[in-house]
C-alpha cells in the first residue's frame, strides 16, 4: 500500500523525468540537425571552393600557357639563328632586337630576351633596361641553368630589371646538337592580382618553394608557407629568386594536408569558440596544384555563414522536435480526452439504464400501490356506506329507545282523554236509547275534541318515530324545542322538573333537519331527566342565541357557528373522566342505559356541520352545548 503523498511523489518525479527526456530529445535534435545541416553547409563550401579554385587555376593556367610557348618560338626564329652565327655583327643584333620586341609588343609579356652561352644578354625586347643594369649576366638564375643543360626552365622570380614580381620561361637555343645560347619570357604576373575577386575570398599562391608570391592580401605576400631549411635559404640568395626578401614565416597557423593522388590541399584555421570557449574551425583552407607549373593556390574561406545556416537548421530542428512532442501530448490528450469521454458516456448509458430500471420499478410499485389505495379507498367507501347505514340504524334505534322510555308517558297522557271517550261513548248510547238526540249530539262532539286531542298527543310521536333521510333547512328552533319538550311533559310534570325554557316567542332560525335536532333535544333532555332523578332541586333551563366570536373558537376548531343551543340541568353533574368517554359509542353510567345517545347526538350535529360540547357547571348539574352552522349565503 502506498500513501497518497508517495504516490503524489513518484508521479512528481515521473513527470520530472518526462520532462527532461523531452528536453533531451529537443537538445539533441537541435544537435544533430545542427552537426548535419553543419557537415552538409561545410560539404557545399568545399565544393563550391573546389569549383573557383578550378575557374582560377584555368584562368592563371590561360594566362601563363599562352607565352609559355614562345621561349621555343625564338629559338627558331631566322633572326635568332643568324644573330648566334654572327653575335658580333651590330646589324643582327639589332634585327634580333626589333623582332624580339615586335613579339614581345604582340605577346604582351615583360620581356623576351636571349642570352649567350655565360648567362650575357645578347638580345632583347627592351634593350636599354636591360643593358642599363649594372651586371648583365644572369648565370646565377635557374632558368638559365635549366636550359643550358638542355631543358626548358621555368619559375617564379622576381624581375631584376622591373623589380617586380614575373613568371620565367626559358629554352635552350641549339647550334646543331650545341646550346649555344637561351631565349627567356619574362611574363607579367599583375593580371593575377585582377583576377583574386573570382575566388570570392581571401587567397594566394604559393610557388614550390612554398613562398607566397601572389594573393589577395599583400601582408600575406613574400613570407613561407614551410619553415626552408637554411641551404635551400643560401640556394635561393644566390639565385636571387626572391631579390634578397627577407622571407618571414607566413602569419597564421595552419595545418594542411595535401592528398598525393589529387593533390588537393585541405586545411582548417582554428580560433576558440566566443560564447562557449571549444576550439573550432573559422576557416577551411583548400588549395589545389596549378597544371603545368609547381605553383599552389590555396583559399581561405570563412565557415561562419555555414555555421549561422546550421545554427538556423538546428533551432528548426529542435523547434521541430518541440513542436513534434507538443502534437504528440496533443494527440494523446485529445485520446485521452475521448476516452474520458466514451467513459463518461459509458457511466451516464448506465446511470440511465439503472435510472429507468429504477423508475420502472418504482412506476411498478406506484402502479401496485394505486391500485391497492384504489381498492382501499373503495372498502373505505364501502365501510363508509356501511357506517353511514349502521348511523341510520342507530339513529332509528335510539329513537325507539326513546320511544320506549316515554311509552309509560304517553300511555298516561292517553289514558285520561281514552277514559273520556269511553265515558261520552256510554253517556251517547244512553242519550240515544232515550232519544234525547241533542245530549247525543254534545258528546260526540265531546268524544270528537277528545280524540282529536288524542290525535295531537301522538302526531309527534310518528313523526319522531318515521325514519327520514336529513333535509336541511331553515329551522324554528323554538319549535324544535317545544316538540322535544312535549314528548316528556308527563314525566317532567310526574318527577316535579322546573322548566325553564327562554326560546318562548323568540324566532331563532338554524340551518339543519327539524326530525333530528328534535331527536338530539329529545336525548339531551333525556339525560338531563335522568341525571336529575335523585337531586333535590329540579330544574331543566333551556335556551339559544346567537354564538358570540369569543365561543366560535372555543366552539371548535376556529370554525364560525352560527347558533348555540344550551341545554342545562340540575342533577348529578357529568362522571369525573367524561371528557374521554362521554361520546364514545356504550358509555354509560346507567343501569339500563345502552350509551348510544350522546354518540348518535353528536353524529348527528357534525351531519349539520356543527358540534356538540359538554361543560360541567358551576353549580350542580351539567351543561350541553349544541353549535349549529351558519345557514348558507
Ligand atoms: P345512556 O343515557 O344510555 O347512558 P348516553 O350516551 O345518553 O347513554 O349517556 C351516556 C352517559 O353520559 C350517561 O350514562 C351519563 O353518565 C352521562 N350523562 C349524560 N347526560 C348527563 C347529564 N345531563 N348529567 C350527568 N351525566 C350525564
């Protein structure tokens, strides 16, 4: 197991690690395009050299073949042959002098001369030079010594007469198989100077004694390439090639090369690095032999363009690496992108294949749910009607309670108008058998008023027993009152009950069913009765107003009643835990109570949309409350 800060750690170090071999790789391309682009700039310089050097070499080549000739053509010339059969006779010396300097005026050389079998000029193109000079023998020099031997001398000198710089050409002049004397080509070198421009940059040519005897940069001009050893010194004193030049070693360093086969010259002049302090080649050095002659030119060329070429080549080259390596992280960002991506997708194609796999559960379970509530709700309504039936039933079967209790009532209240008629009955018949048909007449209208009377008594008897379905209504609650009361008069009157009722001629108007506030009246009254059987004092009070707002919200649930009806009674006072059981359905303190009463009561109230309270009151006995609803607007 490792820790989040190792872990943190080795990818630090990773990254670092990624970092620097990316580096690597830039620096390295940077290197090698710049070696590359280097090694190519250099390969092209040289060629480039190589092909001025041989512009140059034809050039100086041109220059020199074309009078190299002509030593060899004045040895054959009739004026020459003549001049060397009669060297004293003044006129072929002059004959011999205007046709060397008609030819040496054609050619365009320095001079053409002839010189004797000692090394004495006996002709020449310009004369008077060259007899002006203060020894006229040029023994001493090479090229005589060459073609007196029989051979064709040549080399680099410096002109005595001219004292200037000048290539010799010399041929033997024979007499039969004799050298009798030697014709000389002093050319012109200076054309060379011209022509420096072609090689485009610093150069020289140096002669087989590796003395520079021509180039571009006349500090460079007279010193040696090699250091001369000191005989080949003595050699060239006597010979005054370099006219007594002390010959200083020539003033840069370097190391050359000479391949034998093509006998090209390569070299390199070094110079410490200014930035970074490494010795490095400044200049290439190439030379090359010139045909014919042991002459040499070398060219110095300066490396610095190639160099700026490769620098240039190798920051493409590391820019390109850079740029290689960015497309790289590019490409694999832009992958790594796209796979974060299809995952991404992936996750969120399974989030919502679980999701609606989840919802389709859930929709199930819903479904199985609803239709479960369905079903509930239809038993509820089917308990419901079921209940509201079993009120009905209820309802009917207090009534009959009622009914019962007050049958011994009733039966009185009957009793005497039944003994009545009875009584006018028999008085009738007598009456008639006696013919007094007057006295017949009175008590049948007596025994009429009697059962009418009769028929009063029990009116609100049936319409208290009949069973009806609540119509609402407006209400006399008076009437309502007086009806209840009336069921009860023989008891009220029997037990010796004050009652009290202040609703007389009063018109109060309730929204609610007359049968069945009738029959909450007739139960309260009911209790009331009862509870007062024992109690010394007896007094039934009966009222009703208008609720006032304070009682609205003790009414009931801050619901607006319009109207309260009090019923108050004397007796024992409601049972010590009434407040939990009083409406429950079998309640009762009773003997041959069922304890249906005060819950049918209540039912029937909350039908109307009101409420039913009992209070204990301050004196004996009990109090009840019925709140009825304003009547509709
Ligand atoms: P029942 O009259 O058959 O007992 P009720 O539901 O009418 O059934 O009454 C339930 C109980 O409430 C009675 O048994 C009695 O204890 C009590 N009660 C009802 N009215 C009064 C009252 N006015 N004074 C005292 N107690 C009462």
């Amino acid at each position: 197991m490792t820790s989040p800060l190792q872990s943190s750690i080795r990818r630090a170090a990773w990254k670092s690690a990624a970092w620097l071999l990316a580096l690597a790789f830039v620096a390295l391309s940077g290197a090698l395009g710049y070696q590359s682009f280097e090694r190519r700039g250099l390969d092209k310089l040289q060629t480039d050299v190589r092909h001025r050097l041989e512009l140059f070499s034809s050039a100086v080549e041109g220059m020199i073949q074309r009078l190299e000739d002509v030593p060899a053509t004045v040895q054959l010339s009739e004026e020459i042959q003549r001049l060397f059969h009669a060297p004293r006779a003044a006129a072929a010396r002059e004959r011999a002098d205007r046709y060397l300097q008609r030819l040496n005026a054609f050619m365009g050389g320095i001079a053409i001369y002839v010189l004797d079998e000692r090394g004495v000029i006996v002709a020449s193109s310009g004369r008077t030079q060259l007899q002006a000079l203060p020894e006229n023998d040029f023994s001493f020099r090479p090229y005589f010594q060459e073609a007196l031997s029989g051979r064709v001398g040549r080399h680099f000198a410096i002109s005595l007469v001219a004292n200037r710089p000048a290539y010799f050409v010399s041929h033997p002049i024979r007499d039969g198989a004799k050298v009798v004397g030697v014709a000389v080509i002093m050319i012109n070198l200076d054309p060379i100077n011209q022509i420096w421009d072609m090689l485009g940059a610093p150069a020289l040519l140096a002669d087989t004694n590796g003395v520079v005897i021509l180039s571009s940069d006349p500090a460079w001009t007279y010193t040696t390439l090699q250091e001369l050893p000191i005989e080949r010194r003595v050699d060239l004193q006597l010979s005054r090639m370099y006219n007594r030049m002390p010959l200083p070693r020539f003033p840069l360093q370097v190391q050359l090369q000479v391949n034998p086969e093509t006998l090209s010259i390569y070299g390199s002049l070094q110079r410490s690095n200014r930035y970074l302090g490494f010795r490095e080649v400044a200049q290439i050095v190439s030379g090359r032999s010139i045909n014919g002659m042991d002459w040499r030119v070398m060219l110095f060329t300066d490396v610095d363009g190639a160099r700026r070429d490769a620098v240039l080549a190798g920051a493409v080259s590391a820019t390109g690496a850079a740029f290689l390596i960015l497309l790289v992280l590019f490409v694999a960002q832009r992958r790594r992108i796209h796979r974060h991506r299809r995952e991404s997708e992936r996750l969120l194609e399974q989030a919502n294949l679980s999701l609606e796999h989840k919802v389709g559960e859930r929709t199930a379970a819903l479904t199985l749910a609803n239709a479960q509530l369905v079903k509930e709700v239809a038993e509820r309504k089917q308990t419901e009607a079921t209940l509201r039936a079993t009120q009905g039933e209820l309802v009917h079967a207090g009534k009959m309670a009622v009914l019962g209790r007050m049958a011994a009532g009733i039966t009185h209240e009957l009793t005497q108008p039944l003994g009545g008629v009875r009584t006018f009955a028999g008085n009738a018949m007598e009456f008639a058998k006696r013919q007094d048909l007057e006295s017949v007449q009175q008590n049948l209208e007596i025994i009429a008023r009697l059962t009418e009377r009769m028929g009063t008594i029990i009116h609100p008897l049936r319409s208290f027993a009949r069973r009806t379905d609540p119509e609402l209504s407006f209400v006399d609650v008076g009437q309502c009152i007086e009806n209840a009361l009336f069921l009860y008069q023989t008891q009220l009157a029997h037990l010796g009950v004050v009652v009290d009722n202040r609703t007389t001629g009063e018109q109060l108007a309730a929204w609610c069913d007359a049968p069945r506030l009738e029959q909450v009246l007739v139960n309260l009254i009911g209790n009331a009765i009862d509870a007062m059987a024992e109690a010394p004092r007896k007094r039934l009070l009966l009222s009703a107003e208008r609720a006032p707002a304070a009682e609205e919200a003790l009414a009931a649930d801050g619901r607006a009643y319009g109207l309260r009806i009090d019923v108050e009674d004397t007796g024992c006072g409601l049972p010590p835990d009434f407040t939990s059981h009083l409406f429950e359905p079998f309640y009762t303190t009773k003997q041959k109570g069922l304890g249906l009463g005060l819950t049918i009561s209540r039912d029937i109230v909350q039908d109307f949309g009101g409420a039913l309270r009992a209070w204990d009151r301050d004196g004996p006995g009990a109090c009840f409350s019925i709140y009825l609803p304003c009547a509709p607007t």
